[in-house]
C-alpha cells in the first residue's frame, strides 16, 4: 500500500466520521477515535498544561496519551478500521 492510498483512506474514514453524532457513539468509543485522530495528524503528544484544563479535556489527553506509542500510520490504519466497523454496524 502506498502513503498515497493510507492518507485517501483516511480521509474517506474523517469524512464518514463526520457524517456521525457523538450522542450515537459511546463515550470509551469516541475518546478512542479522538485519540486515533490525534496521532494520526498530530503524532506525539506534546506538553498540554494549561490553566483552563477541565475534566473533558484530561479524558481526552489521557486517551490520546495511552496511543502515543503508535506511529502516524499505525494511527491512521486503526482510526480507519474503527470507523469501519462503526459504519457496517449501522
């Protein structure tokens, strides 16, 4: 496969994942797909203090964290396959 294809395939997945409602998803669901999002098009996560740090955002930072391990690619293959499964579901 090439980058091309990977970066494509990617794109169509945000794009069905967009077409979703968060209150179709569970919550373990969507900070999973944040997270995936994340790394994909940021990679690793970077200092994230801040002083208007609520609780939302330290589920997200925290979910984000747990997949930093994986590399860009990685990232985008699983983000793909999660949208996947949640489209075929439906």
């Amino acid at each position: 496969m090439t980058e091309k294809d990977l970066d494509t395939r990617f794109q169509e997945a945000v794009d069905i994942a967009s077409n979703m409602t968060q209150a179709s998803l569970p919550q373990d669901v969507q900070l999973r797909l944040y997270a995936y999002y994340k790394q994909a098009t940021s990679g690793m996560i970077e200092n994230t203090y801040s002083p208007n740090f609520d609780l939302r955002n330290a589920f997200k930072t925290n979910a984000w964290m747990q997949i930093s391990h994986l590399s860009i690619d990685e990232a985008k293959l699983l983000y793909i396959e999660a949208i996947q499964s949640l489209a075929n579901q439906k």
